[in-house]
C-alpha cells in the first residue's frame, strides 16, 4: 500500500473582531485552515490572533468567547496559550 501525501490547505488571514464578554477589540487572525468550511461538532480549528500586547492578554485571561471574521461569519474562540507581552494569543475555534 503506497502512502499518498496530503496537501496541507494554506493558512487563512484576515481581520475580525473578539468578543470576550462585554470586551470587544478587532484584531488581526491567522488559521491553519479555511474557517468556512469548518463543521458543527467538537473538533475545532488552530490558529492565532494579533492585536496589541494588552489585548493579547486580557484576551488570555478572559479564555472564552467569539471571534467575527468580516464577512460576518462568527465562531466560538478558546484562547490556549499566551507569552506575556507578546501581540500574538493562540487560539482553537469551532462554530458557534
């Protein structure tokens, strides 16, 4: 049996905005895969967000919440790692 090699989809970017609670910043997103095509159910997608250092980390503390992509598309966002004073949060998300 010959092992076929799989084409890894190229990494999405764009802005959105996360609201964690009553906080709500835009920021700048970047994910393994296309958020579209994304199904309902417990396996999520990776991924990180940008924005400034404060936001990285109030975003980390705050953990769960939404992320809005611009075309309106929202998704359910858990915030799993963070470097103290660093822009970039990482995240996993799955469709709200």
């Amino acid at each position: 049996m010959a092992w076929v090699k799989r084409q890894k989809a190229p990494a999405v970017t764009g802005q959105g905005t996360l609201r964690l609670g009553s906080y709500e910043r835009a920021v700048v997103y970047s994910l393994l895969s296309d958020p579209t095509r994304l199904r309902a159910g417990p396996k999520g997608l990776r991924g990180s967000i940008q924005a400034d250092p404060e936001t990285a980390a109030e975003a980390f503390r705050l953990r769960d919440g939404h992320l809005v992509l611009a075309e309106g598309i929202e998704f359910k966002v858990k915030v799993v790692a963070y470097t103290d004073g660093s822009p970039t949060a990482y995240i996993e998300l799955w469709r709200a």
